[in-house]
C-alpha cells in the first residue's frame, strides 16, 4: 500500500503537442506482485531470467462523495508484466593468447498495457518482444575492447511506457580503450 505516489499524468484526451509532462499525486495506490530472477553459471556460460509482475491499483474509493470510476483500476504507464533473459557464452585464447570474447543474446518481453485511465485499444502498447546480439572481444593486453551490438534484430515495434515509439533495429560499434587502472 503506498499514500501520496508521484506519477506523470496521464491525459485520456488527446494532445498532440505536449513538450513536458506534468505530474498527479495519487492519495492511494496498491502493488500487489512478485519478480523472479534465475541466475546459472557454468564454465563458460551464464544464464540470466527474471520475471516480474505487478498490478498496481488506484485505491482512491471516493471522488467527492461518489465512488471513482478510476478505483481499483491498473494505473496507467506503468507495464505490470515484464520477462527478460540474456545469455553469455566467454571463449579465452581464441583469436589471440590471454584474449577474451563475449558471446551475448538478449530478449525482452514487455505485456501490453494501457497509457491513460479509460481502457481503449487506441492507448493501449502492443506486445513487444526485442532481441539483441552483440559480441565483445578484450584484447590481451586488457587495455583495449571492442564491442558490437546488434539491438532489435527483428525490428519489431518498442514503445516507453507513454506509447512512444522507440527506434527500430540498430548496430552500435563500440571501442573503450583504458588509459589507467585504479
């Protein structure tokens, strides 16, 4: 049970044209759920799952002196269902001796979810489901890596929890090179 929580304001007109967001105070709110996370390594691989679910409830029961049509209900902007798992894989002295490359494979799933108070099929995100591939390698000398993601390889539809969309699929190149260690 939480009193007073600070959420963005979820407007149920239609703006097109809002450049900040403003903020409402919730006199009472409840989150029931649970998450889960399954770590496992062995050798050179680790297995990463968690999985969370909450419903978070407007308790307000009265507006005035007539019950909410918003009590009880999922607030808004806030996902309730989440899965995510990565998996690692670490092969040593392959290109080079004393060199390290990271195998990598993201997924993330993300429940459909309304954005403002009135349940409608035109605010509501749709099911998303991203995975990502990437590989680093650490060169002997452990001065120097290099990395490479490939995010949404599927290029499926991502939105925040406003319904915004996020980009597409995306390759990032990445060299981090380590002046001195501490």
């Amino acid at each position: 049970d939480t009193k007073d929580k600070i959420v963005a304001l979820s407007n149920d007109r239609p703006v097109n044209n809002i450049e900040t967001f403003p903020f409402e105070n919730l006199a009472a709110s409840q989150a029931i759920g649970f998450e889960a996370e399954m770590n496992y390594g062995f050798k050179n691989l680790d297995i990463r799952f968690n999985l969370s679910k909450f419903n978070s409830l407007f308790k307000s029961k009265f507006n005035g002196e007539k019950i909410s049509n918003r009590y009880n209900v999922q607030i808004p902007n806030e996902p309730f269902f989440t899965a995510n798992g990565n998996v690692q894989y670490t092969l040593k002295n392959l290109l080079q001796e004393k060199a390290i490359l990271n195998l990598f494979y993201y997924c993330g799933y993300v429940a459909p979810y309304n954005t403002i108070w009135v349940e409608s099929v035109n605010y509501m995100t749709p099911t998303q489901f991203i995975q990502d591939l990437g590989l680093s390698y650490i060169f002997p000398s452990k001065k120097i890596i290099m990395s490479f993601d490939a995010k949404n390889i599927f290029n499926r539809e991502a939105y925040d929890n406003f319904a915004a969309q996020k980009p597409g699929r995306a390759f990032y190149l990445k060299l981090n090179y380590t002046i001195n260690n501490f």
